[in-house]
C-alpha cells in the first residue's frame, strides 16, 4: 500500500465513497456537490487536503484533513484541523489500511492537536491513541469527538 495527495484520477472515485458512506446525513448535497468539494483541495497546500491509500495504482482508501469536520456545529469551531473522510474500499477492510492512512495523517502535520468525530470506529481510534474529548449528538447520532496531542 502506498499512501499520496489527492490527484485528479481519484477525485470521483472518493467522491462516491464519501457520498455513499456519509451524503444521507446532507439534506442539502449531491454527489456532484460531494465531489467539487473534494476537487477543490487539488494542487493546494491549504487546507482541505486530500490523500488516497492506493495498491497498484489503484485507490483502496482516502482521508482528508479538514479544518472544521463540524462546521454546523459553531460549538466545535474553535477544534482544528480535523482528519475527515477516513473510509477504506469494502475489499480491503480489516487488513491495517485504516490504521496506516492514520499514522500517515498524523506524520503529514505539524505539532499539536487533530480532532476528528466519529459514531462507528471509536475503538479503531482509541486503539491509535486517540482521546475522547467529548460525546455530543450530531446528525441523530451519538458522536464521540476524540483528539490526539502531536508533540515533537
């Protein structure tokens, strides 16, 4: 597996993805709407940045780092960057890619906190050293909001 920026081969493939997995929770969005926002972070330094986990050239799974995961929360505002977009391909589930996507997340920033929000994989997160911070319903959804502390 190998891990790179977003390019622009695999902006529609994670597009679906993200719009599969999480678009049922947009009342306003679309695939296409999904898929521009993603677009958007190509070639930037800025945030939002994109990554693709890829095996022979071919995506298996992405990750972003965004800076509000939130942004219809201005509770939760003041928390950034946030990884976002943790999704791994169906066939390659369970097989360590969600885990390295994170470690490398992790190594692509600077010193100090990451945030991230999550209602399905609290213990994957725990399990990489992540903190839960808070507990808060998002979406009909009881949400663990979980940090980790980057120090140098």
């Amino acid at each position: 597996m190998r891990m790179q920026p977003l390019e622009e081969r695999h902006v529609g493939i994670v597009g679906g993805w993200h719009w599969n997995e999480w678009g049922n929770r947009d009342p306003f969005g679309s695939l296409e709407t999904w898929t521009r926002r993603i677009a958007c972070s190509l070639g930037d330094d800025d945030l939002p940045r994109w990554y693709v986990a890829t095996e022979a050239r071919k995506a298996i799974g992405s990750v972003g780092l965004v800076p509000h995961d939130m942004s219809d929360r201005p509770d939760q505002r003041h928390r950034t960057p946030w990884v976002s977009g943790v999704f791994v391909d169906q066939g390659y589930r369970k097989q360590g890619v969600a885990s390295a996507m994170m470690q490398y997340i992790s190594e692509c920033t600077l010193d100090g906190t990451l945030f991230l929000q999550t209602y399905s994989a609290e213990s994957l997160y725990a399990s990489l050293g992540w903190v839960v911070i808070e507990r808060v319903m998002y979406h009909d959804e009881l949400t663990s909001i979980m940090s980790l502390v980057k120090a140098s």
